[in-house]
C-alpha cells in the first residue's frame, strides 16, 4: 500500500487536502546506528533489488571521493535515504495519504572524518479531492 504512496519535493497538480505533516530521522551514530541496522535488514529485498538495477550502490560508498578525507560511516547513506522515504510513505499510509508534497531532508554530516550522519526527511501528507 506504501508503494503507492508518491512523494514529491514540489507539488502535486491534483487538487488535495492537507492531511498533516510526515517525518522520519535516522542515524548511525550511537543507539541510532542499532536503528539503522535493523531498517537495513528489514528492507534487504528491496535494497538487493535496488543494487541489482543499479539503482543503489553496489560496493559500499566512500564519501572520500567528495570530501577528500576516508570516510567510513558514510556506506549506508545512500540506504538511509531510501529507508527513510519508505518509513515517510508508511506514515503517510497510515494517515490514508495519497501522497506527500513539499518532501525536505535535512543532513548533517560529522565533520570529524565524516563518519556519522543524521538525516532527516519531512514532507505534508495528502489526500486527493
């Protein structure tokens, strides 16, 4: 039913009610990471999937290539992304949306040898009229 759910950064041209707002936030820092661990394995399918299709990375991703340091903690960003927009639509499914709009993620990243991150997604949840 989540998958249905379509979530966008912009708008939507179908006209909707405004149901209320969505969040999620995840880590993998601290009692967080335990957290992200868990979402991983709970969505293994669906992120073997992704990787078959090339649709996420194969190998673990190492930030150093951007930031030019070693960057171990960040190889399951690109999975925290993914599992959060999931956890945002199983919100939003809960509510009876038919979508979220105006979907926002803050990151924050540790500078320290950026080996932590924080992300948080948002986004309103919809009904169609």
């Amino acid at each position: 039913m989540s998958n249905k759910i379509l979530v966008t950064t912009g708008d939507v041209r179908n006209d909707y009610e405004v149901i209320g707002p969505v969040y999620f936030s995840v880590s993998n820092k601290g009692l967080f990471g335990s957290q992200l661990g868990t979402l991983i394995k709970k969505y293994k399918g669906e992120i073997e999937n992704l990787k078959k299709e090339a649709l996420l990375t194969q190998e673990r991703a190492d930030w150093g290539a951007l930031w030019g340091e070693f960057s171990a903690g960040q190889n399951d960003f690109d999975k925290a992304f993914f599992i959060a927009v999931q956890e945002l639509k199983l919100r939003a499914g809960i509510l009876n949306a038919d979508a979220i709009v105006s979907m926002r993620q803050d990151i924050d990243i540790d500078t320290n040898g950026f080996q932590n991150f924080y992300l948080q997604m948002y986004g309103t949840a919809v009904k169609f009229k």
